[in-house]
C-alpha cells in the first residue's frame, strides 16, 4: 500500500480487521447451511472477488471446489454499461452441484441477473449467491442475495479486491474514494 493510494480515499469504510470478522461469521453461515452438500462449487467473479474468495474458503472448514468466471458491465467507468460481455467461462460442468457465486459487490444487480440466469441454465443442484458488498439503493434488477458481508452506501469504494481502472485493489481495506480521483480518471 503507497501513500498515494491512501491520499486518494475520503474515508476508510471498512478496516482489514472488520473485513476480517465478517467473512468469519459468513463462513461459518456457509458452513452451516451446506453442511449435508458433498459438492459445494465455489464460482468467483473475476476479477475483484479474489482477495474475498481466497480468505472465504479458508473460513470454510469443509471440502469446497473452485472456479471462476470473469464478467464485465463496466470497463474503466465508475457506472456500468447495462452491456455484460463474458470474458472467461467456468472450466467445470456445473450440472447437478451445488453453486455458490462469490462477488465483490453488487451494485446495480444487472451482471449478476445474467451471471444468475446463465448459470442456472447449465442445471445445476442449487445457485446461491454471496457478495462481500451490496449496494441496495442502486439495485436494478432483483436478485437475491444469500449471504452479505456488508450494505453500503451508494458510494464509489476500492481496496480488498475492488478497483478503479485497475488500481486500488491491493488495499488491506476498503476505502471510499474521493471523487477527484476518478472525476480526472486513471494515471
């Protein structure tokens, strides 16, 4: 973490040990409501579900198995497109297992509506849905959500995973970023 990143945030949101705590109690909730699942597959949204996806298995203590797919809406905006393009597909044939869809954030629940309706079209056993963020005042579409880490409010947030153009992910926190910053855009 550089100074610079630091001297870019309004306020921090949430600290590394508060992220910390959440993901705990979300483990064990996972834990909890899969405990007769032999075949829970974790699915991450690339790329901001990294940092939570990493520290959310190992607040799983039961065999899990992982793959990702990678969406967009956004590009280098602050605002989604509404246009969701995939970049990557899943590796795994998901039909009859048991999903979990790890995001960062839903914001306006428009990716995840299609992420949502594409998976369940695969057949699998059960979708649920995960997100360490949510943004309920920007919501969309109606999705639901399983399992929150935080609602907060509509503000522009980095740090743990989430950027602006690619910067900020690598925050310990998560910070609000002051409008300036991505008002001018990317260095």
């Amino acid at each position: 973490m550089t100074m610079d990143q630091d001297q870019d945030m309004a306020r921090v949101l949430f600290t590394s040990e508060q992220i910390q705590a959440r993901i705990r109690e979300m483990g064990q909730a996972i834990s909890r409501d899969y405990a007769d699942v032999d075949d829970l597959l974790l699915v991450g949204v690339l790329k901001g579900c990294v940092l939570f996806m990493s520290d959310l298995i190992r607040a799983i203590p039961r065999k899990v198995a992982l793959d990702f797919i990678a969406i967009s809406s956004y590009g280098q905006s602050t605002q989604t497109s509404g246009v969701v393009r995939m970049l990557k597909d899943l590796e795994i044939d998901i039909s009859g297992r048991h999903i979990l869809i790890v995001e960062d954030i839903i914001d306006s629940g428009l990716t995840l509506a299609y992420l949502r309706s594409l998976l369940l079209r695969r057949n699998p056993a059960s979708l649920k849905i995960c997100t360490l963020l949510s943004k309920p005042s920007r919501r969309e579409a109606d999705v639901l959500v399983d399992y929150t880490g935080f609602d907060i409010p509509n503000e522009f947030v980095v740090g743990y995973g989430l950027d602006f153009a690619e910067h900020y992910r690598n925050l310990s926190y998560i910070g609000v970023l002051k409008p300036e910053v991505y008002e001018q855009g990317a260095d």
